[in-house]
C-alpha cells in the first residue's frame, strides 16, 4: 500500500508494459538507475515516474497518466531529481482545481545537491489543472535552466524560462 510498483536499480529497458499504481503513498514507478522507457502504459501513485538524483531516464514513447494530487505537495506525472530526457509519449495529469494542491506534469527538484536536468524534446502534455499554482512543467529548489523545452505539444504555456536556446512558448 506504500511501496513502488516497479523499481529500477540497475539498467533496464521497459517496453510495451503495462503497470498501475496500487496506491498513492509512493510513485508508482521508481528509477534510481539507468532507465530507457520505449513504451508502455503507467498509471497512478503519488508520482507516475520518480527518478532519483544521479539516475538516468530516457523516454521514447508510452502513456504516463496520474490523477493525484496531494494538500500542499507537489506531485506529477513525471519527478525529476536527477537526469531526464523525453523525445515523445503521452503525459496526462487529471487532477482538476483543488485549492493547496500542486498537481505538474513535469516537475523538477533537487535533492542531496545534486543538480538535476530534464531535456523535453518531444511529446504530448496535458494538464488538466485550473488552480493557478499548477503548471504544466515547474521546478523547486533549482533554476528554471535545469529544465530545456525544444519541442512536444502542449495544452497550457510553457514559461519562456524553460525554453532552450532558439524557441519560444
């Protein structure tokens, strides 16, 4: 009831797996490794994706979706505290208006000093959030540079800040 569904610790590839959270006391996937993610459909925890400060993900494609959100928490689809680059897939969070909660897409924080990275090359992204605190890709306890934007689709803005060199929202 508060444990992940799939953890990485090693090297792996993940690809046309399907996996949903038994709870929402813990990300439903955990990468403390090197992960590459071709496709698949994940669904639900506290996080839909967690990757751990010096761990690696690589995502190809799939269906990443979360409904959660958590009083005064942020949660997402996918969070980053180490290095994460996405070239394409399908990431939905559900979670509508809820006053104090914090409900991303893509969120990137740091942890233990360690600075993260999340490289978004491709994708659709989806939130389905109106509390005004919510946004579509955010970041805590690092720059807005730690996260570049040079593609994917997206139903809300993305701040500027996030762009990389040459694009813009």
């Amino acid at each position: 009831t508060s444990f992940y569904t799939i953890q990485n610790n090693g090297t792996a590839t993940l690809e046309d797996v399907t996996a949903t959270a038994g709870n929402t006391g813990s990300s439903m996937l955990d990468n403390a490794g090197t992960l590459t993610i071709n496709s698949g459909s994940y669904t639900g925890g506290m996080n839909t994706v967690k990757n751990e400060p010096n761990a690696t993900l690589t995502i190809n494609g799939g269906t990443f979706t979360n409904d959660y959100s958590e009083y005064n928490a942020n949660t997402a689809v996918v969070y980053n505290l180490g290095a994460v680059t996405i070239n394409d897939g399908e990431f939905d969070h559900n979670a509508t208006y809820a006053m104090w909660h914090y409900p991303h897409v893509i969120m990137t924080t740091s942890e233990n000093n360690v600075v993260p990275s999340t490289i978004i090359k491709g994708g659709n992204f989806v939130s389905k959030t109106t509390f005004w605190l919510a946004y579509i890709i955010n970041h805590a306890n690092t720059s807005e540079s730690c996260t570049q934007v040079s593609g994917g689709t997206f139903n809300k803005k993305v701040n500027e800040e996030y762009c990389a060199d040459g694009y813009i929202p």
